[in-house]
C-alpha cells in the first residue's frame, strides 16, 4: 500500500511532530507533497492557479484519489478501513485556504471526504488523515 497527501499548505509547525511520528510509523509506504500556497491574486485566480499544481502533481496518477472537502462524505474508520483494504495506492488531496476548482478536479477524484462541518486547520487534516490511515493499516494486520 502507498498512500500519498498532496496538501497545499505553508507550515504544518504546530503539528510537525505529531505528522513526523506518523512518517516513521508509515514509513515508506507514505508520501507527503506540500505544495506552497498561491500569494497573490483574486480568490478565483488563487482557486485557480492552486487546482493547476494539484493537477500538475497527480498527472498520470492512477491512484486512488480523494478529495478532502466540506461536501465530501463523513466516514467512519471502518469505511476507511475498507478503502485502505481495496486500494494499493491512494492519493488523499488538500486544497489551499479557499479549496479548489472541483469542477476541475471530478473527471481525476474517485471520492470526496469530509471531516464534517468544521475547518481544520490544513496540518490537523493532514494529521487526521495519516492517523486514520495508520489506524487503518493497523486493523487490516
């Protein structure tokens, strides 16, 4: 199993530790791609330059591939247990500060995800995302 985070974000320092335990514990079976967030322009001119590194970065990729967003699905870890279970590669994708361009994105995602209502702060979605994908190996061995 691969797991990939491409997470637009400038620094995750208030969770660096937490996520760097989770690199070691994922090890190589996990990649992190942090992509710097676009400074200036128009929120839609943002929106959009962001969507095109996203897009840029998965190219070709035929990963599994997730979307984290507010109108995704709320799983619950047995559901993710299941796409962890299904899938060899997964590609998880966090947009910048205003998201992204999802009608851009929905021919390449496979499944929307959301954590619920709230915002998180982008290293605690990351954070939350590597610690179900770790608790989600652990079951499955």
């Amino acid at each position: 199993m691969k797991i990939k985070v491409l997470c637009i974000s400038d620094s995750d320092k208030h969770f660096a530790s937490a996520i760097d335990e989770y690199l070691k514990r994922l090890g190589k079976d996990l990649e992190i791609v942090t992509i710097k967030p676009e400074k200036n322009g128009s929120r839609d001119q943002i929106i959009s330059k962001e969507t095109d590194k996203i897009l840029e970065k998965l190219g070709k990729n035929t990963d599994f591939k997730i979307l984290l967003t507010k109108d995704g699905k709320a799983l619950s870890t047995e559901e993710i247990v299941k796409i962890v279970s299904t899938n060899n590669n997964i590609s998880f994708i966090i947009g910048g500060p205003y998201g992204l361009d999802e009608a851009r994105l929905e021919k390449m995602i496979d499944a929307k995800l959301s954590f619920g209502k709230i915002t998180l702060p982008h290293g605690l979605a990351k954070l939350t995302i590597l610690e179900q994908v770790y608790r989600a190996k652990s079951i499955l061995e």
